[in-house]
C-alpha cells in the first residue's frame, strides 16, 4: 500500500506509520492496554526520524498542531498551582500523547494514498469483528459476566467497538467502484459487543452515531436514492432492533437498561445504585468546582474533592474510584477553568481542523470520520472519562492525525506533472484513474 510513495523518508518510519494504523483500527480490542504502548513506540520511531524535518517543512498547516499542544498545556498549567508534591505534576504526562501526535500529521500525509479512506473502513470493520470474536470467547466459552477485562475495562472495551463499528461506515462514503453494504456491519458488530459487556454508555451512542450517519447519507444522496437511503438505514435499524430482542431473551439486559435509565433520571424516577453514583458524583463535582473553579483540586484528588459536598455514606464508595465518570466534570474538578477549555478545544478540534482542509475527493470521508470520533467521545464521556485516560487520550489523538494526514489525496497526486514525452501536463489522479 505505501511501498511505492517515494518520500525520502527511511523505510521504519513507512513501516511505523502503517503499523500504527493497523493497532488503531484493527487490534485495540484484542491487543488491550498495551495498544498504547505499541503506538507511542511508533509515533517515537517517527519522530526521532531525522525525516521530520522535511515532514515538517512540507507540512499542510492547520490549526490542530496549535489546538493540540494549547489542550494539552491547559492542565498542565493548572497542575502547576494544585501539586502539593512534585510527583503530581507527572499528571500532565497524561496529556503529552496529544502532543506526540502532531508530527505524526506531517509524516502521515507523506504517506496518503487514494484509497486511504478505504483502508480505515476495512481496518475498522475487522478491528469491530476482533471485539466480537473476543467478547463471545470470554462471556460465551470463559464464563466472563462481562466482557472486556483484562484486555482494558468494559467500558472502554464497548466504547472501542463501538467506535469501529461506525468508522467502518466511512466504506460507505468513500468513491469508487467497491462493495459498500459490507460496511454496514460494522454497528452490528459494535452493538453484540456492547450487549456481552454490559456497557450502557456504549448503547446508548449507536442510535447517535446512526442519525450522524443516516445525515450524511442523506445529504450524499441524490433526490432519487434517498428513498433506497432510508429503506437500507431501516433494515439496518430493524436487524439492531433484533438483536436487542434476542438479547433480552438471553438475559443481557443490564446495557439494554440504560435507555431505562436514562427516561427515569430526565422523569424524576427511581433509579438504580450505579446511576445514583454517578448522579452522586455530578452533584458533589458541581459543588467542587464552584468552589474552586480557577484552578481545580489536581487530577489525583478530583475523587477527594467532592467528599464535603455528598452524604457521608457516600465517602468510601466514591473513593474506589479515580474519576468522577464524567469527562467534563473530571476535567474541570482536576484542572479547572484551564481544564473545562481544554476539553472544549479538545470537543470539537477533529471537525475544526477538517474544515480546514482542501475540498479533495477524500473531504467527505474525512468530515465523516472526524464528526464519528467527535460524537462518539461526547456521548461516551458523559458516564466515563475518555480522554486523559492513557488509552483513549492516544487514541483520540492519533486517529485524528490519521484522518487529516493520511485520508487524503496525495500531495504529489494533484500536482499537475508533465507526461512521460514531457509535452503535456498529466491531470491529477482521482478516484477513477488511480
């Protein structure tokens, strides 16, 4: 695939780059934490490069270099005022992932292909396939409650699935002659898996992330195919509506609870023990944060910090945990006002930076991408933090250096070149000549 772009870059770095894509889209749910390991390891490769230079001064500019290292520095700054002890500012490693990854874009477009887009859609639909080979071993044959651990916890292993099931839908969007509704799978597959997990959060995204699809279908299509868009959205609907049916005749009912559970807090209804945590936590990290919003308490002590504003039978559960299952709220306990902006920046940086790219054949496929990742973490991070959890932090932010340098059309492709007589221009190649 990358074997023949001439870039002048050392052969590990071509290689670094597409190992990281392939344990971003296609292994985390098997490989588990030590995903994050193994990507650091390459962006490091890629970065010591002495390639980076000219990565560097062939670079497209865009505003996520800066909005990256600024989310990053936010806490960072804030950690500076809280840390009793110099240990706690090791806190703001938790965040440097973000800035690792903005060389990874310059070295990444080196390496574009046509059928970048593509790729990821595969990648995705086989990484969303590993999560339900992996969650029916551990709850079907192991005897696992729920599956995910010890690969990463549930949670993080549904939101993951979750997330590949709908980039696998990118295939969907890409141009050129290739089998589409192969794609189509891929909510399917994040869906069983969010159901063996239990993972309510990871639910509860599917219908969000659906409409976000079906949007972008919709205004793709043409006039006379929206009619074909909508009855192919229904059967997919229909086909995910089973498999919550069989499921609750199987018993895995306590995901399919978090639409219940959702009606009864929006209604003022009874609720169950794990929600009145969480409500508990909102509650106790409101009070918190107005109690010091310039700064927050530190990101070890956002748990500590609401004890004073919860009943005191509350104090031991809440301290068997290390975030308040909220990304927002973590984040503006931890760090603040510095750390609300830097969650903000972070919110919405993807979809930003994508605007900002050339209108190519592979904008589309990039928009889509980008807006998937942004309301996936906006709705996962609203019953648990995402990002400045190691994990999810690279994953954030390697995948949206992925989509912006490496899901476009290469630069030495549209630049207009002289045939091999050298007597007229050859046109930029496209979806239908490459």
């Amino acid at each position: 695939m990358m074997g023949e772009v001439k870039t002048g870059a050392p052969s590990y770095v071509r290689w670094a780059c597409l190992a990281l894509i392939v344990f971003l889209f296609a292994l985390p749910c098997i490989v588990g934490r030590l995903t994050t390991y193994f990507i650091l390891l390459f962006a490091i490769f890629a970065l010591i490069s002495p390639s980076v230079v000219a990565a560097f001064q062939s670079r497209s500019r865009n505003p996520i270099d800066v909005m990256f290292v600024i989310a990053a520095a936010l806490p960072a700054l804030a950690f500076l005022f809280t840390s009793e002890e110099p240990s706690e500012l090791l806190f703001a490693f938790n965040f440097l992932p973000l800035v690792l990854a903005v060389p990874l874009r310059w070295q990444f477009e080196k390496y574009a292909q046509i059928n970048s887009g593509l790729l990821i859609a595969r990648l995705s639909l086989v990484g969303a396939g590993i999560a339900v080979i992996v969650a029916v071993v551990q709850v079907g044959l192991l005897g696992y409650e729920r599956a995910g651990q010890p690969l990463m916890s549930t949670f993080h292993f549904a939101d993951t699935a979750m997330l590949l099931g709908f980039t696998a839908l990118v295939g969907l969007f890409v141009p050129g002659k290739h089998l589409r509704w192969i794609y189509l799978l891929g909510p399917v597959f994040g869906v069983l898996v969010a159901l063996l997990s239990g993972t309510r959060g990871a639910l509860i995204a599917a219908p969000v992330l659906g409409f976000v699809t079906l949007a972008f279908a919709l205004a793709l299509a043409p006039p006379r195919h929206r009619g074909v868009t909508l009855l192919v959205a229904g059967a997919v609907a229909a086909l995910s509506v089973i498999v919550l049916l069989v499921a609750a005749k199987a018993g895995m009912t306590r995901a399919l609870d978090g639409f219940t559970v959702t009606q009864d807090v929006i209604a003022g209804g009874a609720v169950d023990q794990s929600t009145k945590e969480r409500l508990t936590m909102l509650w106790g990290g409101y009070q918190a944060f107005l109690n010091a919003p310039l700064f927050g308490y530190g990101w070890p002590d956002m748990v500590q910090a609401i004890l004073p504003y919860i009943p005191a039978g509350e104090a031991e559960r809440m301290l068997t945990f290390r975030q308040l299952h909220n990304g927002l709220l973590s984040f503006a306990v931890g760090a603040g006002i510095p750390g609300i902006i830097s969650f903000l920046i972070l919110s919405v940086a993807p979809v930003i930076a994508v605007l900002r790219t050339p209108r190519d054949e592979m904008f589309v496929p990039r928009l889509y991408l980008a807006v998937t990742l942004c309301v996936a973490y906006a709705v996962f991070q609203l019953t648990i933090i995402m990002i400045g959890f190691e994990f999810h932090t690279v994953q954030f932010a390697f995948m949206t250096m992925v989509i912006l340098g490496f899901v476009r059309v290469p630069a030495l492709a549209t630049a207009p070149a002289q045939s091999s007589r050298g007597k007229a221009p050859v046109g930029p190649e496209t979806a239908s000549t490459a």
